[in-house]
C-alpha cells in the first residue's frame, strides 16, 4: 500500500486509504480546467492523446470561474452527474 503524506499539522494523523482503482476507463471522462493560465492547453494535449488510447470515451470538458475559489456547487453537481471520472488540470 502505497504512503500518502498529509503536509497539515494533524497531531493525530488520519488514517487514508486509496479508493479503488477500476480495471478499465469507460464512460464519461471530465476534464476540469480550474482557469490558471495554460491548463487549457495541457487539458487539449490530454484530451488529444487519451482519445487516441481511449476511443469508446467521451470528454467533456468544464471550466471554474476562477482559480481562487471552489467550484461552484452547481458545477460540481453537473460534473458528478454526468461524468464517470474526472482529470482536474492545473498549469502555469
């Protein structure tokens, strides 16, 4: 089992565990651009080679408002809703 490292100050760490990964990527993919600059590009490139790999998926891709907030809950339901997976890409 892999080590997952928790930079807060937990006095009393928290017991993690990974969620188990699916044996196949099917479905609906989202990909979330959280507005820094140039994650658009890194998710056209992902969505570029993950098509090629992952023919029978669909993309779908969303966009916060900002990258100094959350996303907005109505956003987050919709994502949920119609995604089965999500890559969030961040950038600079």
């Amino acid at each position: 089992m892999p080590t997952i490292l928790d930079p807060t100050d937990e006095r009393v760490p928290v017991t993690r565990t990974i969620t188990p990964r699916p044996a196949e990527i099917t479905g609906n993919v989202a990909f979330l651009d959280i507005s820094k600059p140039r994650g658009n590009v890194l998710i056209d490139r992902l969505e570029e080679l993950l098509t090629e790999r992952l023919p029978g998926v669909t993309f779908n891709r969303y966009a916060k408002p900002t990258f100094t907030k959350p996303a907005p809950e109505d956003l987050r339901q919709q994502i949920q809703a119609d995604n089965d997976f999500v890559i969030e890409a961040l950038a600079d």
